[in-house]
C-alpha cells in the first residue's frame, strides 16, 4: 500500500486493524483503530480535512494519539509509519509450503461475527473476505447451548438469515455470504439447534465444545451420531485441542490456555466422516493446528474430503488460512478433495447431500 494514491483515513484505519488481527495482536490494540474509523466514517471528507488541520481530531470519541497521527498522515497526503511498518511485516505469508493449497482455495466455511463471540459485524467480515478474493465465506455464529460464546437463539439465528441475505443482495456479484451455523454436538450426538431451521442454512459445521474430557466410548458415539446426522457438513475441530495460548479475538485472555485433544476412536469417526462425505476440518487457527499431524494422516489415508477454514474471530484472522494451507500440503492433503477449493455450486450440491460424494 505503501505510494498508492487515493489512500483514505477510514481505509489506512482499517488495514492497520486488519494486519493487527492478523498478527494476533491484543483486541483491544486493534479495537481501537476500528472504533476511529467508525468514529470518522459518517463525519465526511471536509470535516476530517478541517479538524486534522485544526487539530482537533483528539476531541472525537475513539481518537487518541495513535489514531490521530493515521489520520493527520492521510490527509497530508502521506503514508502513516504505522501503516507502512505493518505492510513491510505482512509482505510475507505467515506460512510457507502452502501457497499452491491458498491459491485454489475460493472461500472460508467456518468464521465468527458479533453476533456471537466474533468482534466485528458481518459487513466488516464480508468486506475483508471480498478483499481476500474469496468467493464465498460461511458465517457460522455459535448455537444456543454455548453461552458464554452469545450463542444464538432459534430466533436470532433466524434474524440473521434475514441480515445475511440483506447483505447479499448488497454485495458484488461474485462474492456469497454462506447461510450457516457452527452447532455444538450435544452430549448425545444431537445438534443443538431446530431441525427445520438447520435444513434451512447452506453449510453445518459441527463441533464438541463441552465435556471435552468425556471417557473415550462415550465421547466416539457422540461424534458418530453427529457425523452420520445427514445436517452436518463439517466436523470441527475434531480433537479441541489448544496447544499454544489463544490471543487476538475477543474473550482471549479468558480461553487462553493450553488444553489436550479430547480422547476418541478416530479410525472409526474418519470411516463415518468418508463414508457420509461429511469433511474434517483442518482448523487454521495457530493455537489449535487440528487435528494434530498423525491423525490429519488417518483422515488423508481414510479417504475423507476436508475443509481448511480459519475458524476467525476477527478481520484479519481471515488470513490464517495460509497456516492450515502449510499444514494440509505437509500431510500431503489432495486439493481435489479440499471442498472449499470447489466452485459454489458444486461446494452447494455437496452440502445438500454430502454422501453424493462417496
């Protein structure tokens, strides 16, 4: 970005939030540059003109030092130092090996927006995976049962479809916010949401986040159920493992220690997973590198088709699809058996009927 003509404040503010994220820095570091940018956005170009040159940005609310020297560069026709040392940083990818893997991939089906534990709208999700080039991204707020992350109710889940295609009907042609979920597997391998309404979504994502040390029988019937449910179309993040603190999204601090994989027979749960169509998901986000190596090989070797996604909280996690791209080619994971390298129509079908894949 560094030269470009044209540069505006809210954009400068933007990207910096978006390379902040990406860097997996402290919320609340890049809270403060989306707050700025929301804080100048409706004030017009003349007014940010008149008050940098008054300076008198400092009196808005949400402008503070940092933020004001951004704007200040902006408007003087320059490029903020901050900006510029943050491009320089993210000239690289955060993964190497994996570039021909991100390079065919089209979308993301797993990310996170306010509505649940995510820290940004879906407008700022959209825009930053249309940025991306992405052709589709799966919005997949949290379900009911999961509390703590502001799961969604029948009925704010069924407001949101009503958002999502309100969104759509105002985004470029070419680019699809996916109508889905990420549904907590119940202790019973139900999923925790009304069957109607999960009929209704483009893409299930399907995940354990309770009782994570449950007695290993137990907890492979569980997955089984969900997995062999014709509704999911993804198992998340098979083991819940973390194996690093997790930082940059909000509540990080709260979830930030490390937690072994959960105990289950996963020979048995791939052998579903390839015999339903239903994909694994190689979950991008650092501090969980699910599944881990050895299993990630039983999936390759079972014959079952995967989903790279971020699992992102914010923005600039959108890019962390570069370290699930490493680990999937370093597994020796099959591009044609990725499903969201597949156009959104084919990526549809399967997820209408995933067992028409085997």
């Amino acid at each position: 970005m560094s030269g470009e003509q044209g540069l505006e404040p809210v954009d400068a503010l933007r990207r910096i939030a978006f390379l902040l994220e990406r860097s997996r820095e402290e919320t609340r570091r890049v809270e403060a540059y989306r707050r700025a940018a929301a804080t100048i956005l409706p004030l017009g170009e003349e007014e940010v003109r008149r008050r940098a040159a008054a300076g008198t940005l400092r009196d808005l609310p949400g402008i503070g030092p940092s933020t004001s020297a951004v704007i200040e560069a902006v408007v003087a026709g320059q490029v903020p130092d901050k900006l510029a040392d943050l491009e320089e940083a993210a000239g690289e990818p955060l993964a190497d090996g994996g570039g021909a893997m991100r390079e065919q991939l089209r979308g993301d089906l797993h990310s996170h927006s306010d509505w649940s534990d995510g820290g940004s709208p879906m407008e700022e999700m959209v825009a930053s995976a249309i940025e991306l080039g992405h052709d589709y991204l799966a919005l997949t707020d949290h379900s009911p049962r999961l509390t703590v992350a502001n799961g969604l109710t029948a009925s704010r889940l069924r407001r949101q479809l009503e958002v999502v295609e309100a969104v759509n009907a105002h985004t470029a042609p070419g680019f699809t916010l996916l109508k889905a979920i990420e549904v907590d597997i119940l202790d019973d391998g139900a999923l925790d949401q009304e069957e109607d309404l999960l009929a209704r979504l483009d893409v299930r994502v399907a995940s354990v986040h309770s009782k994570l040390t449950m007695e290993k029988a137990a907890m492979t019937r569980r997955m089984l159920a969900a997995v062999r449910n014709p509704l999911t179309s993804v198992l998340g993040h098979c083991t819940g493992r973390r194996v690093m603190p997790r930082r940059g999204d909000k509540g990080g601090r709260s979830g930030s220690r490390m937690r072994p994989p959960s105990d289950f027979d996963a020979a048995a749960v791939f052998e579903a997973c390839a015999q339903t169509g239903t994909a694994v998901e190689i979950n991008s986000r650092p501090e969980r590198q699910d599944p881990p190596g050895e299993l990630l090989d039983l999936a390759v070797d079972t014959g079952c088709v995967f989903a790279i996604s971020t699992d992102a909280h914010a923005p600039g996690q959108l890019d962390f699809l570069d370290y699930g791209c490493e680990r999937a080619v370093r597994h020796g994971v099959p591009p044609e058996r990725v499903v969201n390298t597949w156009p959104l129509e084919r990526l549809l079908a399967w997820a209408r009927s995933p067992e028409s894949i085997v």
